[in-house]
C-alpha cells in the first residue's frame, strides 16, 4: 500500500510539470479507469433435451445461467453505465446518444446453424428492476442497485437468461451448434466530455466482455401407440354367476379371450427392440389384474407379441419386470398383440351393470 501511494504521488509531481490542470484531473481519472479489475469471458454450455411434443418449428426453450460481474465498480460523475450489444459490434455505437435506459419489448434472436439445422437464441440480464432484453443500455442506479456510501456500485451475480427456438424440425440425434457470442457487455465509467447518456466500446470503458454459448440439442427416439390414440376394448358380457363357476382368479365361464394388436411408430425410424409395460391401478385382490369400476372385477392383460420373451405370460401392472418386448423393423414400426380378459376377484358375485378400467402402455427402448 505505501508503494503505491508514493507511486501516485511521484507520477503527480511529474505531470504537474507538463500539464495543465485540467488536463491532469482528466488524465487521473483515466488512470483510475484503466486500474479498475477485468471480467473475464466467459462461456456457457445450454444443453436441452426435446421430446415430440417440443420439436416444432417456432418451438422454443428456455435456460437461465448466473454471470459473475466481479468486483465493486467504481462510480464516475453520473455513474456507472453498462451496454450490452447482444453480440452486435455496432449496436452500442449506433445507440450511443439514445436514453437511458434503452431496452428490446422482447426477445431478439439471432441465428445458429449446423449441418443444415438452425436454431434462433436470444437473451436477457436479470436486475432489480426486471427484465432487461439484449441490445440494451443503462445504467445500475436505473436497474434498481443502490449504491454504497464511497457511492461505489458492487453488482452481484445476476441471471442471464437464454432463448433457444427452432427454425425447423430436428432429426433424432444429438445436434451441437458452433460456439458464438451472444453477448458483448461494455462497462462504462462517466469521463469528462461524454454525457451521462453515452456508453459505447469508444467512450469511457472500463471493460469489454464477451458472453459466449455452445448450444447442444438431443432429440431422443420417441414412439407413439396407436397414433396416439385410446384403445378401447369392449369385452362384452358375461353374468354374474359365469364369474363364479369360473372360480376367484379366473375368467368368467365360457368366456374367450379377446385379442387386441397395438400398432407402434418410433420416430426416426430403425430397426430395434422396445419394452412395453402396464400402468394403472392393481386390483386388491390377484394384485396382477387392473383394477376396474367393480370392486369384485378385474382386468388381465396377457403377452400374445410373437418373438417376445414373455410371450403367453401376464402383464402385471407397475411392475418393471413384466413386459412385452416388440421388435422394430427398419421403418420404426411394429406392433404389440395383447390378450384381455375379465377375471373374478373372489370376494362376491360381482353385480350387474357395466364396469371400466383405464391404464397406460409405457414404451422404453432397450
């Protein structure tokens, strides 16, 4: 500390020689600008994953990553000023005289491509205030941030957020877009000559700091189950006492199985194998039959997929174990053949009238 001071103190006396003194306050205040610490780049890695649902055109996500500003900033004659160009050399400059603050409505995208795939992203800074969307200029006493007693500023790590849109359907595959700057922060400190509106990569900069992302996006094989619609199955009727002399456990007297086929179409095609298993309520009792609407009825869904390994065994439902595994051809589509039954739970001859029970098909790719 005693070096630097006598440091200072020697440069005085030497330019107290050459220059007026008007000319030395401006030099001084230059000096202390140049002094203040750097904010290093830096880059963030957005990485999504999109499900069919997502992967539209004009579909959009969205990602909020902290950027740390650094150390306390000292305050000039009107304050601190900040422009974030948003990546655009020339924003900054061609906005310099605008007021403060001066921000977009919304998001302003701009474009990334790889392998004939684009993408559009966009970004903002959290403040106190709200909002800001890139380009924009202003100020820390505008964004809501009080300054200390020394009326210096020290700004937090604040959020960055992050807009990705798609220009077009992506492939299934793992997609990764060329690093870029999306963000180009100019800190401006108030020099002499420059009014309090002004802050461009020319005028008073304390620093530059370039905010760069690598945009990764993994779109995953995703199936549907009869084009996306319930299957429905009606299994007729039987009377009460067939479920009786049919015995706790079993189907009604006389009753035959019904048999269902389940087209499947994963998207993006390809030859593979999925495992498909049952979800909804267990019967109280015979656990491995669905519940339905009647308390003394269940539903039993057996494997009747050729070629699966479980082939002619149930489908217990909720059960990871029990599945059917269908095979995919080369178009991505197969097909799952089930075979259902109603089943007696034993405790009394079930009532008349219609009962209903509902369950999901989970596919997972193995």
């Amino acid at each position: 500390m005693i070096a630097k001071i006598f440091l200072g103190a020697m440069l005085r006396r030497y330019i107290t020689k050459l220059i007026p003194g008007d000319h030395l306050r401006k030099l001084l205040i230059l000096i202390l600008s140049i002094c203040l610490p750097a904010i290093a780049d830096q880059t963030v890695d957005l990485a999504f994953t999109l499900h069919s649902s997502d992967n539209i055109v004009g579909g959009s996500t969205e990602a909020t990553v902290p950027f740390v500003l650094g150390s306390t900033l000292i305050n000039g004659q009107v304050g601190i000023k900040e422009c974030d160009t948003s990546g655009n050399n020339t924003w900054c400059s061609n906005n310099a005289y605008a007021p403060m603050p001066t921000s977009q409505p919304t998001w302003t995208y701009k474009k990334s491509c790889t392998g004939g795939n684009c993408v559009d992203i966009a970004s903002a800074v959290s403040t106190p205030n709200g909002l800001l969307y890139t380009p924009y200029k202003s100020t820390y006493k505008l964004e809501g941030y009080t300054a200390q007693a020394d009326g210096s500023y020290n700004i937090p790590a604040r959020d960055y957020h992050f807009s990705v849109k798609l220009l077009n359907t992506l492939p299934v595959g793992v997609h990764t877009f060329p690093s870029m700057n999306i963000d180009k922060l100019i800190i401006c400190k108030s020099t002499p000559g420059y009014g309090e509106e002004v802050c461009s990569a020319q005028t008073g900069v304390v620093s530059t700091t370039y905010l760069a992302a690598n945009i990764t996006i993994t779109v995953p094989q995703s199936c549907t189950v009869n084009s996306g619609q319930t299957v429905n199955v009606d299994l007729g009727s039987a009377s009460g006492s067939a479920f009786v002399k049919g015995g706790a456990g079993n189907s009604p007297h006389g009753f035959n199985e019904k048999t269902v086929s389940v087209p499947i179409q994963c998207q993006g095609g390809g030859a593979g194998t999925v495992a498909m298993s049952l979800h909804g309520t267990n019967a109280t009792n015979y656990a491995s039959n669905l519940a339905t609407s009647n308390a003394d009825v269940g539903v039993k869904l057996v494997d009747r997929t050729a070629g699966s390994g479980n082939n002619g065994q149930p489908i217990v439902p909720n059960d990871a174990s029990s599945v059917s595994t269908i095979q995919l051809g080369e178009d991505g589509t197969g097909a799952a053949t089930l075979g259902i039954s109603p089943v007696w739970l034993g405790a009394n001859q079930p009532a008349k009238g219609n009962y209903t029970a509902q369950s999901y098909l989970q596919l997972d790719y193995q």
